[in-house]
C-alpha cells in the first residue's frame, strides 16, 4: 500500500479528547510542529470551537510552508464526509448538529476531513505500520502469502474499530461502520461488547472478583502488574479479568472477521496488556460451534494465530506452501493452502497511527480530487 513518507505536503491534525485537544502539523508522515494543548470545554460551545480554531491557529503560525489541509479524528455520532457532528456524551455542548467541517473551512480556506479515531487508527497501520510489517515478514519467510485487507480495534475507554480494504478506508453510507462496541457482549449478552471490552470493564470484572467496591478498584495499568506479580493485590481476580476482556473482544472481533476475512490490530491503552489478554481473544476466533446433531465447526473458516507469540508466528509465515505442476505443462506454481489470519497489536503506537491515517486519507482525497489517484 502506497503511503506519503515522501510527500512534502503539510496537514494539520487534531487529537481530540473529552478534556483537552492535541493539536500539531504532519509531513511525510511525520510532526513538523510543537504540540499545543488546550482544553476542549466540551460543555460550551462557543469556547470548544474557539479554542479549536486558535489551537489551528497556532499550527499554522509554526508550519514551515502553508498546509494543504485540515485532517484529524474526533469523536461521534457524526455525518463524517459532511462534516457535521451530533450529540456527544463527552462534549455536550454539541447538540442538533454542529457544522465542524464546514466551519473550519471558512476559517482557513482549506479543506477540512474529519473521521473517528478507531478508522485513522486503522488506516495508518495499514498504510505504515501492522500491515506492512506482516506482509514484510512474510516476504522475508519466502511465503507467496499477502494480505491486502485489516480490521482493528481500539480498547481504551471505549471499544472502537476501523476497517481497511484493498488500500482505502471503509466509512459506510452512514459514517457508522466499524461500530464493533454495539456488538454483542458474550458474557453478559443484554449489553454491548464495550462494556466487557474497556477501561472501565478491567476494572470491573477486579471489583467484582475481589468483593470490592468500583470506585475502589485500581486503574488497568496496575491491575496488569497485579496479574504480572508486579504489584500487590488479588493476582488470580486480575488475571481472569484481563481474560474475560480477550473474551468478549474475541467474539465481537470474530462476528466481524467471519466477513472481512483479513489480518487484526489491537490498539489502544489497554493493547499494553497484550500478554494477559490476547490469548484469550485468539483462542475464541478458534473456538467452535455445535450444530444440531453435535457436531462442531470452526467459528471462523480460517486459521487465527496470535502473532505476539513468537512459536504461533513462526507458524503463520510458514504456512504450508507446497509447489504444484500446472497440469499438461512444466510449469510450477508455488501455493499455500492453508487459510490464516493473524491478530497482533500496533507496531506504530495509537496516537501515532491516527494521526499518520489522518494525514493520508488527507492527502488521497485531495489526489483523487485532482485525478492523481483512482
């Protein structure tokens, strides 16, 4: 997949939060500027948008030659290719839709593409980083196996997910694919997956484990060193809590790879307890149903392999390539039946990786704009 490491074009991006926004400037898939930091004030309007407008302000004061455009993720519901954003639990002064896109435009005079984070995560890591380094390590192994397309998740506060497809971002008529937190919860399955696949899930299933309150229970990061023997605390209530966020993340995941069919990244805050969690999550992609008359099939046609594990990935770039005869000539074509996908988690960093997406899918549509690409 083609990328814009080269590119001399400027992009102002965006990390938007419910407390603060993170703005800064990318070239070649890398900042350009200083980071300026200011607060969202998500309950009032007017001061959210001003401080948007001075913080790109800002930006642009710091670019070493004019940017071409305005790129960055921000949280939804949102009509994304208009613009418009809707009602935002975290920032509740955006009520009935409010003209971001647009805003910014006028403003600055250039255009302005606005995404969530789970897609530009996505998108960055294929263009420069899981995808790429997947298929580098197959290349290297000698295995004619590629892959073109990656589904991801991120698990932090939320469960959020992105989808990429022969090179280009899948968006939906809506804006609203890769809503993977409104999958089903497995353990629980009158909630959504979020709910058993997030911050505050962790921290949860520890209080509910260690017969504490929830205010009580301590952040996921020290539950991973509980669970890790790193710190003090119920070790067995911490590892078990980290399983069942592999649990639920894997079925959820599995409901969406039985249609992509393509490799998985894991990002997020919580992708830092990978050792504790993504076992699990890739057992359940291997995992079988029962049929009526007992038998089992696979819950997914292909093989799952957890590519954080050095003897599951030794396998994966192996396959099983065999050298087959075209029939009636001498001809040998080398060919790998066995069907796999692999799940591992960000090679470039989450915040890296949606600001890397955001700069592309940036850069694209003013291309495909132009003519210079399809």
């Amino acid at each position: 997949m083609a990328g814009y490491d080269n590119d001399s074009r400027i992009v102002m991006t965006l990390d938007a939060g419910g407390t603060s926004f993170r703005f800064s400037a990318m070239r070649a898939n890398q900042r350009v500027t200083e980071i300026v930091t200011m607060p969202s004030n998500g309950d009032n309007l007017e001061k959210c948008l001003g401080n948007l407008a001075s913080g790109f302000s800002q930006i642009k004061k710091q670019c070493p030659k004019p940017p071409v455009a305005i790129s960055f993720a921000f949280p939804g519901p949102a009509d994304y290719q208009a613009g418009m954003i809707g009602d935002l639990p975290n920032l509740p002064a955006f009520r009935g839709g409010v003209a971001l896109g647009p805003m910014l435009e006028q403003k600055f005079r250039i255009p302005a593409f606005i995404n969530n984070d789970g897609e530009l995560f996505v998108y960055g890591e294929a263009i420069a980083g899981f995808l790429p380094y997947i298929n580098g390590l197959l290349e290297k192994a000698g295995s004619p196996k590629r892959f073109k397309n990656l589904f991801g998740v991120t698990l932090g506060t939320g469960f959020g997910g992105g989808i990429t497809r022969n090179g280009e971002l899948y968006a939906g008529d809506n804006s609203n694919a890769s809503q993977i937190w409104l999958a089903r919860h497995k353990l629980s399955p009158q909630m959504n997956a979020e709910e058993g696949a997030s911050i505050r899930a962790v921290r949860r299933a520890y209080a509910e484990g260690a017969g504490i309150f929830f205010d009580s229970a301590p952040d996921p990061r020290v539950i991973e060193q509980i669970a890790l023997g790193e710190a003090p605390g119920n070790r067995a209530v911490a590892v078990e809590a980290y399983r069942r966020l592999g649990e639920v993340a894997g079925e959820a995941m599995g409901n969406a790879l039985a249609l992509l069919d393509g490799l998985a990244v894991v990002g997020g805050g919580l992708s830092k307890g990978w050792r504790l969690f993504l076992p699990a999550l890739v057992d359940e992609l291997n995992s079988h149903y029962t049929g009526p008359g007992g038998n089992k099939f696979r819950r997914l046609p292909e093989a799952a392999f957890n590519l954080e594990d050095p003897a599951q990935l030794k396998k994966f770039l192996k396959g099983e390539v065999r050298t087959i005869t075209v029939p009636g000539t001498s001809r040998k074509i080398k060919y790998d039946p066995l069907q796999r996908i692999g799940v591992g988690v960000s090679r470039l960093g989450t915040s890296e990786a949606i600001a890397i997406g955001a700069y592309a899918f940036a850069l694209r549509k003013l291309d495909v704009k132009k003519g210079k690409r399809k």
